[in-house]
C-alpha cells in the first residue's frame, strides 16, 4: 500500500495551493514524494518543497500559459487539482447578476478550462493522468447565503462525472466533496472558540477536518490505489450532520 501511494516524481499543479485546504493538498502531496507546483493570483511565499506561479484561473490565456510553463519545467502534468475557488456569504435576493458571474467563474468555469488544459497534456502521455476536483457538501445541501456557490459546485460535481465519461481511460477525474473544515480563516468565518466548538459538537467525528486529511483524500484518488476510481465524489465531511429533529 505504501509503494501504491508512493507518488515519486509525479508532478501535480495545485491551484490556490498556499493557504487553507489548498495548503494542506500540497503538504499532503510533497509528502508523497509528488513535485508540486502552486498557483494564486498573488505573487506569494511557497510552501516550502514546492514551486509556485501567479495566475488568475479565472483567464483561459493565463491558464494555458501555466499549464505549459509548468511542463515545460518538470516535463509533464501527471495530476492536477483544482483547489482555487470560495465566495463571500450573500443574500442570494439582492446579489447582483456581476457578483453570480464571478462566484460561478471561479467555482466552476475556471476548473472546467485548467481540466481542458491539463487534459491535453495527459492524453499524450504514456501514464495518463489524474484530476481532482474540491467540491463542497454545499453541492448538495441548501444552505443561506451561498447560493451561486452551492449551484456552482454542484455544477462541478456533474462536470466531474461528465468529464470522466468523456476522457476515459487516459484520465481519471473524480471530485471531494468537503465539509467543514479547520483553516486560518475559521474564526473569522464561523465565531470564537465556543462556537467553533458547539459547530465541532455536531459532527459525529467530533470535530472539524484539517486541510491535511483533505489532502490525504487527494492523494490516493490521484494513486494507483484509486486507479479504477473515475466519476466518483468522495465526500470528506466527519459523518455528515445529524438532522435537525435530533435537536428539537
């Protein structure tokens, strides 16, 4: 099993890999042995073991340009994980037809146009290659303020599985499906330690994911021990949320 998870000069591009869940993707992938490449808007400080690029995904021109400067670097693109993505909580009655473009550019729009770049690539090579998806459980459960963003990912969910039909058997592409999960925004987006904790309550693991164990999920759907893995969302939630009457 460790030799399958053993991903030894694989070279994996991880877009908004330097802060939150995507830093923990590429803590998980060096571990591995993987060459990690990272991406953000902003000219940052990489992870230590990584190299790192500014690009928009947003851009079509920005992303093709990324995707050959990272083959022209390590000689190939064997996984690929699209990571970059979020929204501001937005009272979907009032949020400007602007402001879903964005939500829906980011979240969805930008992960189809890297996959199409990075396919390419991978369906030239002699291994294929590997795509995944970060998803979010608000595909699937309605939650205020982040409508776009809950239509988007599940947009993404469908893509994946779409995606997977369609670039089988050379590339693999399967999606996670996180829940909630510890970062260094937390606090400012959930409250102080005892809402944290009373949230943390709830999930029948008992707490929050850290980005790591997101990362972990990541690394075996891109392994050869998910090499018969394709179309799947994998959720990484802690058992999900007990339902409401539970609590009335």
């Amino acid at each position: 099993m460790a030799l399958l998870l053993d991903l030894t000069g694989k070279v994996v591009l991880v877009t908004g890999g330097t802060r939150g869940i995507g830093r923990g993707i590429t803590s998980a992938f060096l571990s591995s042995g993987a060459n990690v490449v990272t991406c953000s808007r902003s000219e940052v400080e990489p992870v230590p073991g990584s190299s790192h690029h500014v690009c928009d995904v947003r851009d079509p021109e920005a992303v093709t340009a990324l995707v050959d400067a990272v083959v022209a670097e390590h000689g190939s693109l064997d996984v690929l994980v699209n990571n970059a993505g979020g929204a501001p909580a937005t009272d979907a009655a009032t949020a400007s037809p602007r402001f879903h473009d964005k939500i829906l550019a980011l979240n969805l729009s930008a992960p189809l146009v890297l996959a199409q770049a990075a396919n390419r690539v991978m369906q030239e090579q002699g291994t294929g290659g590997a795509i995944v998806n970060i998803s979010s459980i608000s595909a699937h459960r309605p939650a205020p303020t982040i409508a776009a963003y809950g239509a988007a990912k599940a947009g993404l969910d469908s893509l994946t599985r779409s995606l997977a039909m369609e670039w089988g058997p050379r590339v693999r592409v399967n999606a996670i499906d996180v829940g909630l999960c510890r970062t260094e925004q937390t606090d400012d987006h959930y409250g102080d330690d005892s809402r944290v904790a009373a949230i943390e309550a709830t999930i029948p693991l008992g707490r929050m994911a850290t980005p790591t164990e997101v990362g972990n999920v990541a690394v075996f759907l891109a392994s050869d021990l998910a090499s018969y893995v394709s179309g799947a969302r994998v959720t990484c939630d802690g058992g999900g949320e007990p339902p409401v009457f539970l609590h009335i």
